[in-house]
C-alpha cells in the first residue's frame, strides 16, 4: 500500500513540474530535462509513469476534468452550476489545472491532442443538458449539443479574458455573469 500512494504522489509531482515548464516555456519549448529536473526524479520514474512528452502532455490536459462527481442534484442545471463554480475555483487555486487550460490553448502543441478536453467539456456539459431537457428544465426546442458547445466556448473565452485582464481575481464575477 506505501509504494502504491508513493506512485501516486511520485506521478502528481512529475505532472505538477510538467505543468510548471509547459506554462512557463510552451509544450513546443518544454524538455524533459527540465522536467526532470524540476521534479527532482529520475529518467526511470518519470518514464514508468509517462512513456513521452505528448503523454505527459496528455496526463496535464486530464487534471482540468473533475476527479470526483459532484453531490447529484434535484434540479440537473444545479449540476452544471456547481461544476461551473467548481472549475473556476480550480482555475484560481490549482497550478496544474492552469496549467492544463494553458497547454488546450497553446497552439504550439504540435502533435497532443488539444481538442479532447474542449470535447470533454461539451459532452459534459451536454449530458447534464440532456437530463435537464427530459426533466422539463429547458425549452423543448433548445439543442442540447449546440448549447453545450456554446457554453464551454464562452466559458473558456471569459477564464482566458479573466486570466489576461487581471490573473482570475474577478473569474467568479465573470461565471456569475455567464450564469
């Protein structure tokens, strides 16, 4: 059980440094060698864990989608508030979660796949979108695809606006107002 929790602690610190140099220097100019260096492991435990740099890329991407369900609600559009309010806080107080938002939006990630976490946002977004439409939430004629894009679209342009303006401070004003 030890080594299992050291592994676990071991990955989030490679991430964690990935994360740092991906934000600081861009996917394209990253080495591992910083990576390394900075998370102060060997070659070896950052490869057992990552076998490149596209799949460390990959394992940051992943930290902005949430670990644990939120607490279900009766009213389905809570949910999508929650995870709106949730992600904001997240995008205020979690490095590796900035991080994560700052290499989907590095367009010199040549060769990682940056469009998987904006399509895990709208198939998010779109399946509470789904159960709120079937629980008479929304107007029968809103397409729940079309809303779940926009959404996230809009979401990532006021975090990013917000990130530029004034490093988050004002996200949650700015969610509110999404809201």
């Amino acid at each position: 059980m030890a080594q299992q929790a050291r592994a676990i602690r071991t990955r989030r610190l490679i991430l964690d440094s990935a994360a740092a140099v991906f934000a600081e220097r861009g996917y394209e100019r990253a080495t591992i060698g910083e990576i390394l260096a900075r998370a102060g492991v060997t070659k070896g435990a950052l490869y057992f864990h990552f076998a490149s740099k596209e799949e460390l890329a990959l394992g940051v991407l992943g930290a902005q989608l949430l670990d644990e369900p939120l607490t279900p609600q009766d009213v389905k559009l809570q949910e999508l508030v929650d995870q709106g309010f949730l992600l904001a806080h997240r995008l205020q107080t979690d490095s590796l979660v900035q991080a994560s938002v700052a290499l989907a939006l590095d367009s010199g990630a040549a060769g990682v796949d940056r469009a998987a976490p904006f399509q895990a946002w709208v198939d998010q977004v779109a399946e509470a979108l789904t159960v709120a439409k079937a629980r008479g939430e929304i107007l029968p004629h809103v397409k729940v695809l079309d809303t779940a894009e926009l959404f996230s679209g809009a979401f990532a342009g006021i975090q990013t606006m917000s990130q530029v303006v004034c490093d988050r401070d004002d996200l949650t004003h700015r969610v509110v107002v999404l809201l």
